[in-house]
C-alpha cells in the first residue's frame, strides 16, 4: 500500500515539474518574440528615417536594408490614407509596414489603421510616387537586401525599385 502511495507523489510532482518547464519555456519564448519585434520595429524607423533624408537632401539613389520582407507604402494612395498619417494632419506621408492588407478591391485602409502600432510612418513634404512593385502598386517589397531605389526630383518625386 505504501508503494502505491510514492508511486503516486512521485507522478504527481513529475507533471507539476513538467507543467512549470512548460509554463518558463513559453516565457522565455514570449520574451525573444518582443524583443526581435522591437528590433524590426527599429531598423524599421531608421530605414525610413534614411530614405526621407536622402530624398530630402536631393540624393538620386538610396539602398536600403532592413527590415527584410515589410512594405514601403506611399500614401494617399488613390485618394486614400490611413488614420496613422491622417490623425496628425499628414496630407502625405511615406510608411513601412510588416504586412501588406491588399485585398482585390484595393487597399484595406482600416486594417493599415488599425494595424499601425505595426508600421512606421513619417510626413513627407511633397507626394512620393513609388513604381516598381512587384504588382505594379503604389509599394515596393524590401528583398534581397542591398534594394536600390533610384529617386527623381520634380514636381511629384519618384522613387522607383532599380
């Protein structure tokens, strides 16, 4: 009777030890995971930070680097702009965003709203036009870092994926 009893305690504290390395290990996880969103987030501020200098100090060329897979999005964009741009009274505004909300109607301007704590948006003082997407739309994909953007200086400025 008493062998039954150990065997028992001993189950018992074995799944509360497994359940505890489940519980750290899912921390820990967790932890990486914000850390590396924060990071992307970053690179994310200073590339775009880059590129509206460049533009703005009338360069013709700018590579950019990081962060790998997220979007640069001009906005308005066929009339359209997100709240992110919208709310501080931004009439044009240049963004970059980890996910791309494009539905086959067009744009899903309310997921880029609601979704904006994902993205990085700066004022630009005229209207960028970016060409050379992979589609054809107002947005340009960051892969296979070094990417060339060549930027014409007008009345609208230019920036298109070499």
């Amino acid at each position: 009777m008493k062998r039954g009893f150990l065997l028992a305690e001993e189950t018992l504290k074995m799944i509360l030890a497994l359940i505890s390395i489940g519980i750290l290990a899912f921390l820990l996880f967790s932890l990486y995971g914000s850390r590396q969103d924060a990071a992307e987030r970053e690179l994310a501020e200073e590339t775009l930070g880059h590129i509206v200098q460049e533009i703005n100090a009338g360069a013709t060329q700018v590579e950019i680097y990081n962060p790998e897979g997220w979007w640069l999005i001009s906005w308005p964009h066929e009339g359209l702009i997100p709240n992110s741009c919208s709310n501080l009274g931004w009439g044009d505004c240049l963004c970059i965003f980890e996910k791309r909300f494009w539905t086959y109607t067009g744009y899903d301007v309310e997921k880029y709203s609601e979704d904006s704590t994902e993205g990085v948006c700066l004022e630009v003082s005229s209207m960028i036009s970016l060409e050379g997407g992979d589609d054809g739309l107002g947005e340009v994909k960051i892969v296979n870092p070094p990417l060339v953007l060549s930027i014409e200086h007008g009345e609208e400025i230019v920036v298109r994926k070499n």
